[in-house]
C-alpha cells in the first residue's frame, strides 16, 4: 500500500473541489432558469433608403446607434449589425420585459429627427427569446435565435413597419 501511494501521481488539479461541492452552497437566487432568459431584438430603419449620400447615411447609422445605446440598460448589448440592422441583446429578459423596452425604443426612435432635423424614419423591430427548459433535450443554438428574430423582423417591415413583432412558434 505504501509502495502504491508513493507511485500515484499527485496533480494540484486533483486536490481541487468537485462541481458538486462547489454548487451545493449556491442560494437559490444565483444561476435560475429566469436568470438565463434572453431577448434578441433586431431594428431597422424603414426608411433608410431615402438616404442617397454615403456621408449622410453613416451619420444617421451613428446616430441611431447613440440612441440605442443611451436606452439599454447596463446588462444590454447593442450593435450596429450591419448594413442599417442594429442587434440589441438583453440577457435576464423575459419576453414581456424585451417587448415592453421594444415598444418603448420604437416610440423614442421614431419620434426622433436625424440629419440635425432633417430626417425623419419609422423602424421596424423584431423579436426571439430564448428561455431555458430543463424538459428539454436539446438547447437551441444562438444562431436559431438569430433567424428567429430576423423572421420577425421581416415580418415588421412587410406589413408596413414602424411596428414591433415577436417570434412566436404558432
């Protein structure tokens, strides 16, 4: 036996506590399925082609930006995804909360003029949650997501725009 333990290998990794005894003295109010819902919005510009004048166009892309900035919260993300698309992520939202800050970005960025008050643009926002379910078998991928919102997105700026729409499997 003593010959046996001096021949084991000793790594520092192996004296290192199991997972399990590291997440058996979390609260209950760290890592929820809640905590771990996730909103993605998509905004676009429905007018933004009006815009002929490359210089013009950045600006008002800047501008939007600023603006969206300026209303997430300090847990959200937003981009300027490409073109005139602008990604806005909000983890720990549910999807009221994410359709309630939608509806509420669409009214401060429609009511507002771009180009030192020269412009004035309606936008369309799309929609997709992703909320954990521990039935599940499978986590869907982000980009899913992504097409979801996306979809949403399409689906805003075919039926007119200026409009918020929320991804829905029905």
């Amino acid at each position: 036996l003593i010959a046996r333990e001096l021949a084991e290998i000793h790594e520092p990794v192996e004296s290192l506590p199991h997972a399990s005894e590291l997440t058996g003295d979390l609260s209950p109010h760290t890592i929820t399925d809640d905590n771990r819902a996730f909103v993605l919005l998509l905004v676009n510009p429905d007018d933004i082609d009006q815009v002929t004048e490359i210089e013009d166009r950045d600006s008002v892309i800047q501008e939007i930006s600023l603006h969206l900035n300026r209303a997430m919260r300090g847990t959200d993300l937003a981009t300027h995804y490409g073109g005139a698309v602008f990604s806005a992520s909000l983890p720990y939202t549910t999807i009221e909360e994410g359709s309630t800050i939608a509806e509420a970005i669409l009214l401060d960025l429609s009511g507002r003029s771009f180009l030192h008050g020269r412009l004035k643009l309606s936008f369309s926002i799309g929609i997709a949650h992703y909320r954990p379910d521990t039935s599940a078998t499978h986590n869907e991928s982000p980009l899913e997501l992504f097409r979801r919102a996306n979809w949403a997105l399409n689906l805003a700026r075919q039926s007119g725009g200026n409009k918020v729409v929320i991804w829905r499997p029905n």
